[in-house]
C-alpha cells in the first residue's frame, strides 16, 4: 500500500513536472519571431536563419540515428519532411521580416487544418468531427486575422506566402505520425532536423557572405538564442515531456505559444494588437481545447 502510494505521488509529481515542461518549451517555440525579426533587421538572409535553426539541432541528434539503419524507409520520410519544412520556414522568416508578428502568429498556427487535409490525401486519414469543427474554427481566425482587405497591395504576396510554413509543418506532422512513429522520438526530431539542413545548405553557400556570416557577437548571440534556446532545447524537453502527458493535454498546453507570440510582438516590437487580432487569437486556443483529444493537433 505504502508503495503505491509512494508511487502515485512520483507519478503525479512526474506528470506535473512534463507538462510544466510542455508549457516552457511552447514558450521557447513562440518566441522566435523575436530572434528571426532581430536577425533580419541586422542583414542575415531568411535562408541562413533558417539553417541556423536547424543544423545545431540535427549536429547535437545526429548520433540518435545511429541504430536506426534498418528503418531507413522512416528515416527517408523524416528527411523529406524536413527538406520541405526548411524551405516553409524560409517563407516564415520573410514574413515575420514584413507582416505584423501576431497576425504571422495566427497564420501559422493554422497548420492542423493543413494536417488533416494532408493526412487525408497522402494517407486516408479521415478527420473526426470535433477536429473539423476545430479546423473551421482556425480557418475563421485566420481569415479574421490575414483578411486580405486589411493589407497594402503591395503585402498580398507576403501573405500568401506565409501559409507555406504551416503547409509543410502540417506535412511533417502527418509523417511523424504516419511514418515515424516506430523510431525513437530523438531520431524523428534528428531526421527531420538533418533534412531541413541539407535542403537549406546549398541556399546558404551560394547566399551572399555578410548575409550569412554573424557580423558581431550581437548577431552570434541571437543565432544562439534561435538555435539553442528556441529550437534545441525547446525540442528536448518537448520530445521527453510529451509522452509523458499524452498528446491530449500535450496538444492544450502548447496553445501557449501563440500567446507568446503576441507577447513577443506587444513587449519587444511595441505592435498594437487589433481587436481581429485578439478574436482570431480566442478562437484558435479555443480550437485547441476543443480538439486537444485529436492527435493531429500535436506534433509529437
């Protein structure tokens, strides 16, 4: 008895301490734009903070797919996956570079409607029907959010090329749970973080060098802060935590993250926040309540 007890409390104390992490980790993740605005205001190209936030990542997990050789087939995936991601977040770079981060912010966070249509088509994976309810929800936030009314002519191809970074991470998503779910979760994030590098390396050599090359050691600190403190370590705690607490409550804490998001653009850019901006915001954390016991609305 004494040791049941002994144990539910360490499990207890376990599951808080995971989702605790969860809830740092979607905070790492949402204060991106934070780094990637800085970096391109200091000349960097979008092609070059993209592969910095991708290639520490893949050099520090790389030796996680050291005995996974026989699953080459879901390596193969993870890598294409990834190749596609790199290239989507070259679009999301350019667009926090010009769009208001929180309207980027609900843009991207857009990304499970892209899972589920993906899922659907590659893999026949049809979608219950609180997930599509969610899905009109997120599609009403970001129509509120991105209306194409309420931005310059000159901004309209900004726009729509910013959906392009949730389109390949809903396609990661749909390979991490169709194709890589019998690999170590330390192996996905390594052969999804090796693809987008590769894919981005050649934009990088052939790029000009001071829009590559770290200037100063300001510019090498916020390439830091992006690769390491929100992308590497975020990733860790949220490959270990996460199965932890299951997708579900995995999938309803990490709606902090657009939060975070507007909290970066408010604090550290000193943008005004619409009142469309705020609704759109409401209804996408409110989809991810209402569909947190969907999988498809966690990427792990």
């Amino acid at each position: 008895m004494v040791n049941n007890s002994l144990s539910l409390r360490i499990s207890k104390k376990s599951s808080l301490m995971a989702g605790f992490g969860v809830i740092l980790a979607s905070i790492g993740f949402g204060i991106v734009p934070f780094f990637t605005r800085n970096l391109t205001d200091q000349g960097l190209s979008p092609q070059a903070i993209a592969f910095f936030r991708y290639a520490i990542t893949a050099f520090f997990l790389l030796p996680a797919l050291r005995g996974q050789i026989l699953a080459w087939k879901q390596i193969l995936w993870g890598i294409g996956g990834g190749s596609g991601m790199g290239l989507g977040w070259i679009c999301y770079v350019s667009a926090v570079k010009v769009l208001p981060i929180s309207t980027v912010g609900v843009l991207y966070m857009t990304y499970p409607v892209f899972t589920i249509l993906i899922s659907f088509f590659l893999f026949k994976e049809k979608a219950t029907r609180l997930a599509l309810l969610a899905s009109l929800m997120i599609i009403l936030a970001a129509f509120i959010a991105g209306n194409p009314m309420a931005f310059p002519s000159g901004q309209l191809h900004i726009l729509i090329i910013s959906l392009l970074a949730p389109i390949s991470f809903g396609f990661v998503i749909s390979i991490l749970v169709h194709r890589l779910s019998d690999i170590p979760p330390l192996s996905r994030v390594a052969c999804i973080s090796l693809g987008a590098t590769l894919m981005l390396s050649p934009l990088v050599v052939t790029a000009n060098f001071r829009e590559v090359i770290p200037q100063d050691f300001y510019v090498l600190g916020l390439i830091m802060g992006l690769s390491i403190g929100s992308a590497f370590i975020p990733q860790l705690i949220y490959t270990i935590a996460s199965p932890i607490i299951g997708t579900s409550r995995t999938s309803l804490l990490g709606s902090v993250e657009l939060p975070t998001m507007y909290a970066v653009s408010i604090i550290a850019f000193g943008e005004i926040l619409t009142k469309s901006q705020i609704i759109a915001c409401i209804l996408i954390v409110a989809a991810m309540v209402l569909a947190h016991k969907n999988r498809k609305f966690s990427p792990v």
